[in-house]
C-alpha cells in the first residue's frame, strides 16, 4: 500500500475492481475514489500509477461512471499537474484529458494550461530507469 497526498492507494484493491469489470464498489464514495486515482497518476511507483488505478479510470470515463461535473472536476486537477514538479504527473494529465474531452467536456482553462506547459517541458526522457 502506498500514500499519494495523504491518501492510501492499495493497487490491489483497483485490481479487484479491475477484475470486476471496474464496478464502483458498493456504497463507495465516488468523488472520493476518483481522487484516489487521480492521485495514483502521480506516484512515484510504476506499478501503481501505470496499473490498474490508470486502467480503472480510463474505463470509468469512458462508460461515463464518472459524469460530466465529476468530469470537468477532474480536468481541471489534471490542468493542475502540468504545473506539478513530478514528471510522472505531468505526463499523466494530458492522457487524462484526452479522455474527458472525447467524452464532450472542455473547459478553454485546461487548453491554456497545455499551451503553457507543452513548450515548457524540459523532462523529455521517454522513460526514467526509476519511475518508468
């Protein structure tokens, strides 16, 4: 189990739901697992921030288990992370967007945001031996 911004992310809980076809447990606060895995992009730890936490948010967005205010809320954390000092946040937020805007929500901040940091980007390492 580890900790993202004060938050325990155990990935084998998001396996189990993973194996569930990704059904939000019962009586889950939904906001609150949607943090959890935002959190999780940022982790330091592959294995964590590339694996099921990553997998279960894409198919929630995609089936629209997170909805449109959930959506934008989310978009705008992730516009958040191009200003986040990991490299490994950073690269999240843009896949992340990508998925929300298919889904129909943009908000011209988040467009702002990526027009900031993708010429800014120094860490253009494709992979790092440490954090993947």
């Amino acid at each position: 189990m580890t900790t993202i911004d004060g938050a325990r992310v155990d990935p084998a809980r998001w396996q189990r739901v993973y194996e569930n076809d990704c059904a939000v447990p019962a009586g889950a606060d939904l906001p609150a697992l949607v943090d959890e895995l935002a959190g999780a992009l940022r982790d330091p730890a592959p294995e964590v921030r590339d694996g099921y936490p990553y997998m279960v948010l894409r198919t929630w967005i995609e089936r629209d288990v997170v909805d449109g205010p959930l959506r934008v809320r989310l978009g705008t954390v992730m516009a958040d992370r191009f200003e986040d000092p990991e490299v490994q946040a950073r690269a999240f937020a843009p896949l992340v967007l990508d998925m929300i805007v298919r889904r129909g929500d943009l908000d011209p901040a988040w467009t702002a945001a990526f027009r900031r940091w993708y010429p800014a980007e120094e860490d253009l390492r494709g992979h790092d031996p440490e954090v993947g």
